[in-house]
C-alpha cells in the first residue's frame, strides 16, 4: 500500500553528498509504502540531463534507473489530478499567489491520491489547499 508521495527533494536527498540521514531512516522504515509521480520524474531527469556527461552524471543516470524507477511506483498526472490542479490554480490567483506549475501537478497527485506529500521544501506546497505535507530531512 502506498503511503507517501516522494518530492524531488526529498529522492535527491538521498544522493547528495552526505546522504539526509532523516530520509534514509525514513525510506529504510517506510520503502516499500512510497510512490514518486511524473511531475517529480520530469524534474529529476531533466536535472541530470543538464549535467556534463562524466561519473557524476553516470552515477545519478544510474541512480535514477536502478533505484527510483526500480522501487518506486510513478503515479501518472490524471484527469483527477488535472481537475483538483485547475480548481485550485484558480483559486489561488484569486488570492494573488501563483506557485510553480509543477509544485501544483505534484500537490494535485498526492491529494487526489489521499497520501501525503513528502517533500525538504514544505513552504513551496504551504498554500495547496488539502495538501498534507511531511519533511523527512533532519528526521523531521
């Protein structure tokens, strides 16, 4: 059963140059119950397609393939998903907030799914109404 829904940042978390011990105990304890999206896949492998080609970039291409794609579920962004977004874009401009289009795909998922979204950057997913949102760096 799925549990979480896994923000860009928090699955970077993961491979930075000291791993998040947060994330990694979390992902160690809840693994198996943990889903990414498409939105968060876009962003991924557009960030690894942007680096030079080397170790670097082989080690994350590799990452990404062996361990994201491998264990994680990719929930599509569904006709669901795009009408809570749409709803609530809409809302939000009326109150003069625009966040990020993606941030909108990725909280639109995670609600329509009913999980929460597991994201290092809470206050990005802060105004998304009905959004339930976990920071697992620094094991918060």
């Amino acid at each position: 059963m799925t549990r979480f829904l896994l923000d860009t940042s928090t699955i970077s978390a993961v491979v930075w140059k000291v791993p998040d011990p947060g994330v990694l105990a979390r992902l160690t304890e809840h693994g198996g119950e943990c889903a990414t999206c498409a939105p968060v896949w876009h962003e991924l492998q557009f960030g690894v397609r942007r680096l030079p080609r080397g170790k670097h970039r082989t080690a994350l291409e590799g990452f990404l393939e062996e361990v994201v794609r491998a264990t994680l579920p990719i929930f599509p962004y569904d006709e669901r998903a795009a009408e809570w977004h749409g709803e609530e874009r809409a809302r939000l401009e009326r109150s003069g907030r625009k966040p990020p289009f993606v941030d909108g795909q990725i909280a639109a998922i995670a609600v329509t799914c009913g999980i929460p979204l597991v994201t290092a950057n809470p206050a990005d997913f802060k105004s998304f109404k009905g959004l339930v949102v976990e920071n697992w760096v620094g094991g918060r």
